[in-house]
C-alpha cells in the first residue's frame, strides 16, 4: 500500500498504513469517509481537506492550522456546532476538479505549528470524528480502502500546488481539455508557450520549422547554456525538452504552415499566431475561420529614433462572435493582399516579446471565463511611448 502520488513522503505513507481513504485532489490533500455528528444528532460521513505544500514529490511541513469540511455542519455528540473549531460555516466553495466544500475549520496546537500533514490530518480528524465515536462505536475513519489521486488525469507531471494554494481551482477547471496550438516560437511564441504550460489545458502543439540559434536565446524565456545552443536543435525540440518536464501535454511539429500543413490545425480549441512573417497568413487565417476555430494573432512594430525606440505591441482576436473586423480594418497584417508589411524592420526586444505574450493569454482566458470580461474587444493596441492600451472592435 502507498501514499497516491507522493509516496517519498512519510506522512503520507503514514496516514495510508493507518488506514485512512486518502486523496490528492486539484492539489488538495483530502481524507474522505470521516464520521462526523450533524446537528439531529446523527452520524454520518464526510471529506476532511487540506491545502497541500510539496517540494518536487515530498511534503513541507503545513503552512497553516486550517482546512476544509465537506458536509453537513460539525457538531457534538448533542447536536450542538463545534464552534471552537468551525469558523465558518455553510460556505459552499468549488475548489476544483470536482472537490465541493462546506465549511472552513481552525485547530492548532497549543504554542506551535503542525509538524507534518500525518499530524494534521489526524488530530482535525479526530475532534471532528470523536463525538460520532460517542454515540456509534464503529464509527471510524480508519476504513483502509485506497483512493487514487487526482481521480482525472492531470496534464502536469506534478501536482500543481498553486492553483489550490490560491484556491482557484474552479477558475482553472475551464481551461482544463483545451487543446491549444502556437504558430511560431520566434520571440512572442515562447512566452506564450511558457504562460500555457501552467495551465491544464490537454495539449500544446508547437508549429514551427527554423533552428533555435543563438539571438534566439536573447528573445526567449529562460537561459539557455552554450552547449545546448551549439546542438542546432529545431525550436519546437528545444522547447519541447524544457517544458515537457512541467506539462505532459507539449506536441512538437517540425513544420512551416503553408496548404499542405495547415490540416494539422483542424481540431484544435484555440490557436495562437506568433508569426512575424505575414507570407501565407491569409490562408492560414481563412483556414481557421472556415474551421470554426478561436485565434489570436500577435504583432508588434517598433521605429527607432534618436530618442529611442517607439511604436505598437498588437492583439488581434477573431472568434465566431467576430470575424468581420479582422478584413475590413485589416487587423491582421497580411503582406500578400497588400503588399505593406509594417513589421519589416523587424525590431523586437524580449520584454515586449513577453507582455505581447501575456496580452494574448489574458484575452484567451477572458475568453474562457477564467477572467472577467467586460469589454469583449477583438482589437487592442499598446502605446509604448505613453504606456497606453487601446480597445477597439468590441463583439
């Protein structure tokens, strides 16, 4: 018998061997089956939860003296609330992946914190299960059943601590099963790439054909060793290598997007255009359309001057919702139709390369409803000399 997921961890192996139905839940710690008394004085069985710190597959010592109740409300052996320990109560909260949870309680030893998350666990369990012990005897948490963790298959090879730790799981649930693509890992793709792989999406295809050289490193997330750059590997490898060590979702494809390859884009959820080479982008862009599918295409175009750089960092989003805008205000730099590429000079310095990045992953996730969003805009301009943003082309 082993502790799900973390079995290095003692205190886990701990609360296994002794029997408790143990769970990793949306990076949540849950002991599930633990008899409780509700307030008519009858026994019955709910779920005790934890927030989770982990360091690679061990367990830190808990941060806090607080955890979850899934249930009816607490209480002792004569119905009455615990209310020294439940501090609040019927505040149904999703806490993801499923886990729905009713009431927050409090229990800390006295002059210090818990050592481990056996210690924890155990003594929330029993000053909850006591008082159900008192009026049913076999009542006990100790069933020995075992529970996998992460009941769905997680996109990460890890257990991602940070949405629970921020408690917004039920937030990141709707970015879970997407499966996304990114055309181009010159400058803004990387970073994008870097943004999603923090996600739960499904899968992550890579496009792109060019070799991974050394300017490359200059515009890219991370810091790549000289070693490493003198192997020419193709960006979608070596992209590949880094951020499949998070997500266990990351597809490389060594290709250039042109008619023969754009099939590949078909049954993706959302595609990302990271292209600074607007060649062939209008196919690509009637191509996604035609598929029904959500893009956003990136861009920048910087001047430099005498008294430094200026210009725009670009978001352009077409949806079902809105397309139109995309051809009758040429939001889309296409040097095929009109013979003017405004991003020539191809100027690109890596922190715009990042907010351009980040700009394009906050609209999908505001597309997503993962954040709020109030203004539906399909266009959006960056001023670099004023440190303004401009909304346009609202569906």
């Amino acid at each position: 018998m082993s502790a799900p997921r973390t079995s290095r961890s003692p205190d886990l192996q701990r609360l296994v061997d002794d029997g408790y139905e143990l769970a990793i839940v949306a990076g949540y710690l849950v002991v599930r089956d633990v008899p409780y008394v509700d307030r008519y004085r009858r026994v019955r069985r709910g779920q005790l939860v934890s927030t989770l710190d982990l360091a690679g597959d061990r367990t830190i010592a808990p941060r806090d003296h607080q955890a979850w109740f899934a249930g009816a409300l607490p209480c002792d052996r004569e119905g009455r609330p615990l209310v020294n320990m439940v501090h609040a109560r019927e505040q149904r909260r999703d806490l993801g992946g499923g886990l729905l949870v009713d009431h927050w309680l409090c229990s800390k030893p006295i002059g210090r914190e818990f050592v481990d998350y056996h210690e924890k666990m155990v003594t929330f369990v029993h000053q909850i299960s006591s008082h159900a012990v008192a009026l049913d005897p076999s009542a006990t948490a100790r069933t020995g059943r075992i529970v996998a963790a992460d009941g769905s298959e997680s996109p990460f090879h890890y257990v991602d601590t940070a949405t629970s730790r921020s408690g917004i799981g039920n937030l990141s649930d709707r970015l879970a099963g997407q499966v996304i693509g990114i055309v181009g890992l010159g400058g803004t793709g990387g970073y994008v790439l870097d943004f999603l792989s923090k996600t739960p999406v499904a899968r992550i295809h890579l496009f792109d054909d060019d070799l991974f050289l050394q300017h490359n490193a200059f515009r890219a997330p991370g810091a790549v060793p000289l070693a490493a750059l003198a192997e020419r590997r193709a960006k979608v490898d070596h992209f590949d290598r880094i951020y499949s060590a998070l997500h266990r979702g990351v597809v490389p494809h060594r290709v250039r997007m042109g008619p023969a390859t754009m099939r590949l884009l078909d049954n993706l959820d959302f595609v990302f255009l990271c292209s600074d080479d607007p060649t062939g982008k209008r196919q690509l862009v009637e191509r996604l359309e035609d598929r029904g599918i959500s893009f956003i295409d990136v861009g920048m175009g910087l001047q430099a001057g005498e008294h430094g750089l200026t210009g725009i960092v670009r978001t352009t989003a077409s949806t079902p919702a809105m397309r139109d805008h995309v051809w009758d205000r040429s939001r889309i730099p296409m040097a095929a139709d009109d013979g003017v590429d405004p991003y020539a000079t191809n100027i690109q310095v890596v922190e715009l390369n990042a907010l351009n990045a980040a700009l394009a992953i906050i609209r999908w996730k505001r597309l997503s409803g993962f954040y709020v969003d109030t203004e539906a805009e399909h266009f959006s301009t960056y001023a670099i000399d004023g440190n303004h943003i401009t909304n346009g082309d609202q569906a």
